[in-house]
C-alpha cells in the first residue's frame, strides 16, 4: 500500500493552514491566484521525497506514486534519484548505519534536502520569474493530481494526467502577472517536502530526517514513533483517521481565506 494521497492531502492542508494562520496572526494576506498556486505546489512537493522510489523503466512499472506520474518519463527520473541517494548512502553511512541496496527514505528523506531543494526553486524563480515557474508548476501540478486522485489517476493513465498539467500550467501564465517575486515557492517545496517527512514519521519505518547531524553515532538514524503506536501505510488509521483530519484541515482553512466566510465567522463568534 501507498500513502501519496494522504501525503498530498496532508501537503495541501498544511499549506493553507499555514496561509490562514499567516493572514489572521500577522496581516499576510495573499490574491487568489497566489494561495491557489503555494498549495498546489505544497501538495505535489508533498510527493516528492519518494522520487527516490523506482521501478521498472522499460516497462513503465513498479515505483512510488510520484515516479508515475509522468509516465517512463518521470520513472527515468526516479531511477536517476535512487541511484543518487544510494550512492550518499553508501559513501557517507557509518558501522553503525545498515547496509542498503536500494536508495528509498535516504537522502530525498531528509530535512536537508527539503531546504535545499527549497532554496534552489526559490533561485531559479526569483532570476528567472515566470519563465522558471511555469515549469515548476508543470511538475508540481502533475504530482499533486497523481497524489490527490490516486485511483483515478491510476486508471486514466499518465498523459492524462501530462496534459492536465499542461493546461493549468498555461492557464498560469495567462493569470500571474509578469513582474512579481515568487521566491515563496521554496517556502512552499520545502514545506511540502518536511510534512512528507513527518507521515513517513509515524510509520513503522522511520524517517532519516536529521542527517548529517549524527545520533547515537549514526548518521542515517530513522526518527520515528515508537513500534508499538507506528502505523502501517495504507492502513485504516491513515484511511478513516489521518485522510478525514487533513481534508478537513485543508477545507475549513480554505473557507477562512475567503472573505465572505471570514466576516461570517468573525459576526458568529462576536455574536452579532
């Protein structure tokens, strides 16, 4: 079983929490078309640890839901990924580390890669403005579909999925203006990345998160709940629990930044 809609859900939630809590406590408030695009690309960075994740290229098999979204495309990219991964692994790994034969929950895994990969989305969009963020939206777009609609998704096919991204990644260009800063994607990717860290948390694997800060003389140590509370993915705790929590989470966080709800809930709570 796969927890990519539960990560993308979580992605998309912390996200617009994140938005309102900004809005209401520090007076950030943000367009429209802004939060629309932080939480798409939150929701598909949510996916992108597991990049790490591959299967089999030729065939278009096997690998996470984020190595299939774009078909043997983005598989090629995750094979690329994996073999990266394992090969800091391998080279960085202490005695007390496991061996590995693959690169899964390494180093895409960690919090380090998600403020890197943070920072470099935030440099390529700030020198480069909509010319780099149509084509990170592209990607983002197509993982946080993948993600959300995982069955549907599954069924259609990738170029489903590729033309979709396509068309929102079009309708993007014609919507955001041309002389602004979106440097706030990398808060965005990094975001995404971390919250994916902390689902893999509280499964029964652990997460390397802290890498290269050594524990217990450790440099890939699995942070984690202990065995006896971990879940097991695809579980009915993420399902009829975490699934339920997020989404609602994402929805009432959603209705706060509309204006109108706003005024709604303030009026309601004064109780004028």
């Amino acid at each position: 079983m796969v927890m990519g809609p539960t990560h993308a859900v979580s992605g998309a939630a912390a996200w617009l929490v994140a938005c309102a809590v900004a809005d209401q406590a520090f007076g950030y408030q943000q367009s429209a078309a802004a939060i629309a695009v932080g939480t798409i690309a939150c929701t598909g960075a949510s996916l992108l640890p597991d990049l790490d994740c591959s299967g089999r290229v030729l065939q278009n098999k096997g690998g996470s839901t984020v190595a299939r979204t774009f078909g043997v495309a983005s598989l090629f990219v995750a094979e690329c990924v994996e073999k990266a991964a394992l090969g800091i692994y391998k080279i960085t790994r202490t005695k007390k580390d496991k061996k590995k034969k693959h690169g899964h929950r390494t180093f895409t895994h960690t919090w380090l890669f998600a403020i890197l990969i943070g920072i470099g989305t935030a440099a390529l969009v700030s020198n480069y403005g909509k010319a780099a963020v149509i084509p990170i939206m592209f990607i983002l777009t197509g993982l946080a579909l993948r993600g959300v609609m995982n069955d549907w998704a599954r069924k259609q096919g990738w170029w489903v999925i590729t033309l979709l991204s396509l068309a929102v990644s079009f309708g993007l260009y014609q919507l955001l203006p041309g002389h602004h800063s979106y440097a706030i994607l990398g808060a965005a990717v990094t975001i995404g990345c971390i919250v994916h860290t902390f689902g893999d948390m509280i499964t029964k694997m652990g997460c390397p998160i802290a890498f290269p800060v050594p524990i217990k003389k450790r440099l890939w140590y699995e942070i984690g709940l202990p065995k006896k509370w971990a879940i097991r993915a695809g579980s009915k705790v993420e399902q009829k629990v975490l699934m339920p929590v997020f989404t609602t989470a994402a929805v009432g966080a959603m209705l706060f930044l509309l204006p109108e709800m706003r005024i709604l809930f303030t009026a309601l709570l004064s109780g004028d």
